[in-house]
C-alpha cells in the first residue's frame, strides 16, 4: 500500500495549487441555520474552477510530476469531474490528458473535458471496464496514472479544502463532507484531526459502502444506484486506512433527502450544486439533532450538471 | 415631482441600511471574460435578503419613516421582489406591510411575501389594477405608501449596490444593470457619475419603454411581455429625469438572448439568477465590442423564479 499522507502533506498541497486554484468562498445561509439551529458555512467548491473541488487534487498530483513524467503525460478514469479536473491541470502544465469516461456520463461532464483540451476515451459503465480501458491506455500511451481518489497526492491536494475553510472560519465543531471514493473525506479527516474538529462524511443510503465498511472495519463495496454521480465509486484502500479513525460516523440519505436538500440550496442560498453536493446539507437536515448549536462546516463538492434533467420534474 | 435624489442619499443610505442588508459577494467568471473579451465583476445581489437588491431601497424607506408612520404600517404593490422586500423590511422594525400583488405573479415570490409575513391582496395583471387596489388598502388601512421604484428614497437605496461595487472593486470603466421601473438604474446612475464611471441600462426588447423613452427625450410606456418578469414596469417620472441625462444608453436583448445568459450563468458562473438579472449578462454578450478591455461592472439583480418552470425546458 501506498504511503499514508499526513496534515504537512495538505499543508505543502496548498501551497504548490495556491497559483493554479480558486481560493472559494464561503456563504451562509439563514435557511440552513434556522433548519440546522446552528452556524452553518458552506466552503463553495462549486465556484472552483472546472466546478468541482477536484481540481485541487488533480493540480496537486500535476505539479508533482518530475519533467519526465510530464513529457509522458497523465490519464485516469473519471465518470466526469476528476476527468475534467485534470484536463485542465494537465493544461496549467501544457501537457497531455486523456481521461477514460464511463459512456453514459453526464453530458455537461463530458463536454467540459473536452473544453479543458482532455482526450477522451469512452468506456462501459462498471468499474472494471474503466480500470480495463485505463490499462489499454497507459499501455498505449506510457502515460502516468493519476487515479481519481486513491492516491496521496489526490487526497492532500483535496484536503485543502478543509485547510481553507478552517482558515476562514474561527472555532469549527464538526465538518461534514461526502463520500464517494473517499479522497476529499480522508483529506479533510487530516485537517479535522489536527485542529480538534469532528468529522462526519455524508453518502447516499444507496451507496452505502463507506458507512458499511466503516461499521465492519474492512473495506466493503456495494451496487451503487444513486442520483448522486459524483459518489458511486467505492472508497479507496488507502482512503479507508486514513479515515477509519478519524471520521465519527458516515451519514446516510435517501434519494428524495438528497433532491430535496438540493432543490433547498438552489432556492434558498441561490447557487447551483450537484447531487452530490446536497448530500452533506440533507445529512444536516436529517441528522439535526447532531449540529443544534454547533459551528458545521460544509464543503460543497461541485455544480456540474445537466440543467435539461432536473431531479425534481421526472 | 418629488426631489431628485443625490449621490450623498445614497451615501446616507448606506449607512442607514448597513445593519439591515447583506454586503454581497462579487463574483468574476472566466467564461465571461472570455465571451466579452474584458474583466467583468459580477455584484451579486441575487445573494441579497430576500434574494434581490430590491431590500436595499425597502430598506432605506422603511428606516427613514417616522415613528407615527411606522405605527400607520405601509403598503405597495408588486410583481414581487420588492413586496417581499417591503414586507420583511417591516419586519426588521415589526410594523404591518400590505402587498397587492397580480394574482399571475410567480408562485416563488408570492410565497416568499407570505413568508416574511406581509399582507397579500391579490389584484388583476395591468398596472391599473396594482394601482387601483393599492388605493383601496391605503383608504382601508391608513398605511403609508412605499412605491417600488419611482420614490427618491428607494432610488437612495438602490444605488447602495453599485457604492459597495466601486468601494470593492477599483477602476471600474463601466456599469451595466437591468432597467423596468428604473429605481436601480437612477441610483446606479448617481454612483457612477460621481465617480467617473459609464452606465449603461438593459431591457429586454420587448419591453423596451426606457429606449424608447431616452432615444425620443420623453417617457414612452409600451405593452411588455417578456419573461423578465422584474422588468415589466414602464420607467418612473423621477426615474427618467435622474437617468435622462447620466446614462450612456439602453441596450436591448431578445428573450432568446436572456433565456441563453441565463442558462450560462447558472451553468458557468453556477449561481442561480432570474430572468431580469441575466438581461444585463445577455446584453454585455450581444454588445461585446462595447465592453472589449473593460472593467465591468454588473449587478446581478435577484435570483428568485419557479425551479419547476425554467425557460429553456418548454
């Protein structure tokens, strides 16, 4: 297994990306906190470029790449914002990406890879066909692989996020974030530990395997089917060992939770999030009890969708 | 007429309103920089109490009245955002705000007057009918009349969102806002001459009555219809001598044209605009030769709609 990363690692990330990345803000929202009955902050990775906080990961793994590497270029597979993410951080470094996407990804996901300059390669939908068709291409290519979550360079640049938000915002209580992969949840587990705050990941309840594994102590993979496209990847080796123990539970939500958590961003705080993104707001909505007169930050992964298919007019 | 209002009304009513309004974030887009070929600050009062700059004149008139009118309670009518601005306004001094609005008003903002706790009286679609029922509740009620645009006190206060603009952002060349009674435009207009600064109006080309009124040197009134629901006021009297002689022109975009920016502000930008405030962004994409190598100003004006209705779905 790979090496553990650790809080100096996010540190040295933040500053390495700090050129290349959006520093974002973060908003409130009346709404939330009267819902919630606390401080609610939402660090809006939505506004950060390609519209995801996977740009932070992918230009940390980038520019960590020796000149050599670079010549070779990189590639991954991504059903969308780790793919676009590293199109354009491959770009920031004039070098070349090509991402293998699951085709039927979401249309707007492959359009911005192919904005960022990205060659794409198509796939079928499981993992084993992306992981296959990656093979092919590193064999192809001799590109270096840059996997989307399970990877120490991808969860350091992914935790200053977090790194970010608590130097934004005084005397946190709990953060709570997604959980897909798990890159972003073992990046901000690191930053969380180090200051003495709490941290929940959040999961659609029909793509539970983190909260599975978590429950048993080893690594448990599930069927994924959910609306939230961002978070069917199953968490990684390395991402389980980082989180275990650190993170105090995995919240799970249902379907309608999620929809309705995101139709509430859109109307009330007025900024466009992705599925995945409303999960931790309706793992606050749902878990109340557990935030009442806490300090919570949220970290609000991406806004990346097709706004033709809208959740709420099926 | 009433008095004209001044730069220094709107100085004073920012500092009236301080306590009151959100000092909203501004925002820049690469993507929109791209388009117009310039540097474009996106003021984003669609994050605003209320979810529209429309508070900040609410504001300003609610905390200028005397005590003995509070007691009197006040009274507008609106297609919406400035009647749920009034009626939590009120709110924040805990008098009585009666709001007559047209029964077709959007289902968003008629719900939002209910939830600051205004009074609603439902009325016919025409201005005549808003102003006919309004007539009816003051007789009824004794309240004083609070106008939503063509009152230099909500002009003052207005113009606050354009202030905060030029004190975060230096060197702007110009501004562009959207124009239906003219309220925003006539206190954008105030700030900017003060500062040296070009303004432009926006409307909707179907709703083209401030166009038509500044090309022919008199107020024309027209029979809008357009989807910009904010902007279907005919320009003020007041409004129309602040603005005759300050504003460079209006520039007109088609409800296609609107219906596209305001998609690419939700998909680009990723925030969630309504109609009338993606006419400003459409303009500076029809008109871009205007607008090459400048600092722009924009403001972003409100964010309330139906999510179940959007343009681009019919």
């Amino acid at each position: 297994m790979a090496e553990q990363p650790t809080f100096e690692d996010v540190v040295a990330a933040a500053q390495r990306i700090e050129a290349h990345i959006r520093h974002t803000p973060v908003t409130t929202s009346k709404s939330i906190d009267d819902t919630v009955d606390g401080r609610v902050f939402l660090k809006c990775e939505n506004l950060q470029r390609t519209g995801a906080f996977k740009f932070r990961g992918a230009s940390n793994a980038i520019w960590l790449l020796s000149d050599t590497e670079c010549a070779r270029g990189v590639a991954t597979h991504s059903s969308g914002n780790h793919g676009a993410a590293l199109a354009l951080a491959a770009r920031t470094r004039d070098m070349d990406a090509t991402i293998v996407m699951p085709a039927v990804s979401v249309r707007s996901k492959i359009e911005a890879v192919e904005a960022y300059g990205g060659n794409i390669r198509f796939c079928g939908p499981t993992m084993a066909d992306r992981e296959a068709m990656l093979e092919e291409v590193l064999a192809e290519t001799g590109a270096v692989p840059v996997h989307p979550y399970d990877d120490a360079r991808i969860v350091a640049g992914q935790g200053t996020a977090a790194l970010e938000l608590t130097e934004e915002i005084d005397h946190l209580d709990v953060i709570v974030v997604p959980v897909g992969g798990g890159g972003l949840l073992a990046g901000t587990s690191l930053v969380a530990e180090r200051y003495g705050i709490a941290v929940y990941g959040s999961e659609p309840a029909q793509a539970n395997d983190a909260k599975q594994s978590l429950d048993a102590g080893r690594r448990i993979a599930t069927t994924p089917d959910t609306i939230a496209d961002g978070l069917r990847a199953t968490i990684g080796v390395l991402n389980f060992e980082v989180i275990r123990n650190r993170v105090r539970d995995i919240l799970t939500v249902s379907e309608d939770e999620i929809i309705a958590a995101m139709r509430f961003v859109w109307q009330r705080v007025k900024i466009v999030v992705e599925p995945s993104a409303a999960v931790p707001v309706a793992a606050l909505m749902r878990y109340r009890e557990l935030f009442n007169e806490q300090r919570v930050g949220v970290v609000l992964t991406g806004g990346n969708l097709d706004l033709d298919a809208l959740p709420w007019q099926d």
